[in-house]
C-alpha cells in the first residue's frame, strides 16, 4: 500500500516534516472514541498513549488541550479514514473536520495519513500480546493511533534515505 501523507495546514506541516524533531501525537478518529499515541521524530518510534471516550467535542479537546499542554507536540498526525479501494466515506469527511478544527485550535502543524486497516492490525497486535475481549477494547483505539504514528514515521525514514541515496548520487 502506497502512504500518502496530506497536509491541514501546508506551510507549516511540511516545514514540521523537514525539520524532523520533536515531540508528535498522532490520532486515530472515531465517532465515539479518539485514540492517541505519541513518538518522537529523532527516535521514529510511536507509543500508544491514551483513549479519549466520550463523543462530545467539548470534551474531547479539553482532554487533546491538555495532552497537547502536557507533551508540547512539534506535529499532529491524524489518520485518514479510507475505504480499502481508497475512496472517501462519511467518516472521512468527519475526520478531516477533525484535523482542521485540531488545526484551528491548537496552531500547531496538522498532517493526515492514509490510515487503511490500522484498526485491524491494532487487534492483531494485541491478540498477539494475549490481550483479547473487552481488555482488547479499551485499547484497541490507541494501538491504532500507535500504527498510524509508526507509519508516518517510517514513511518520513524512508523518505529521509531516499533523499539522501539522490543527494550522494548527485555529488559521485
């Protein structure tokens, strides 16, 4: 599957992504909950880290306002919700909402990446743990946003070597 990383807020996001440092939270968009993890761009390593559950937006970016206060991201990271032929639905659009209002909010650097399957390898990684049931449910949602933030960390590794493999050819 080919990752493609979009831009909220272009200028900003993509100098976020140039620079490559900081502290990055990521966020998997559900109706009902939001799952967050978090990494740092030096290390390309994502952690799940909480659960936001509850569906009213006032809470919801009470509880993003003070994860953002807390770990002063460099960069949100949102994963875009598509069908598996890579169509967009209704929740696609809700997400992207999402994304512009964290943007909004926060003025911090937003990026989307195409998210596809992240849920199911969420629950596969914790049924690999032993975690299954109603434990699995509690964390399925940051697991995902963990595999969302790994993705676009290893998408910015590889983009970060291809770069490099040009920049040594240029100068041989």
């Amino acid at each position: 599957m080919q990752t493609s990383i979009k831009a909220i807020n272009n200028e900003p996001a993509i100098q976020a992504q140039l620079n490559g440092q900081g502290t990055v939270l990521a966020f998997d968009f559900g109706e009902k909950r939001i799952g967050v993890a978090l990494g740092e761009h030096m290390l390309g390593i994502a952690h799940p880290l909480t659960t936001i559950n509850t569906e009213s937006n006032d809470d919801r970016f009470k509880q993003i306002a003070e994860l953002v206060s807390e770990w002063k991201p460099a960069l949100l990271v949102v994963g875009l919700p598509l069908s598996l032929d890579g169509e967009e639905h209704a929740v696609t659009l809700l997400c992207k909402k999402f994304a512009r209002r964290l943007d909004g909010r926060f003025s911090l650097p937003v990026v989307m990446i195409d998210e596809r399957l992240s849920s199911i390898e969420a629950e596969s990684t914790l049924k690999e743990i032993g975690i299954t049931g109603r434990k699995q449910k509690t964390m399925i949602d940051q697991v995902a946003a963990q595999h969302i933030l790994q993705s676009y960390f290893d998408h910015m590794a590889q983009e970060n070597q291809m770069s490099a493999n040009l920049q040594k050819g240029q100068h041989q």
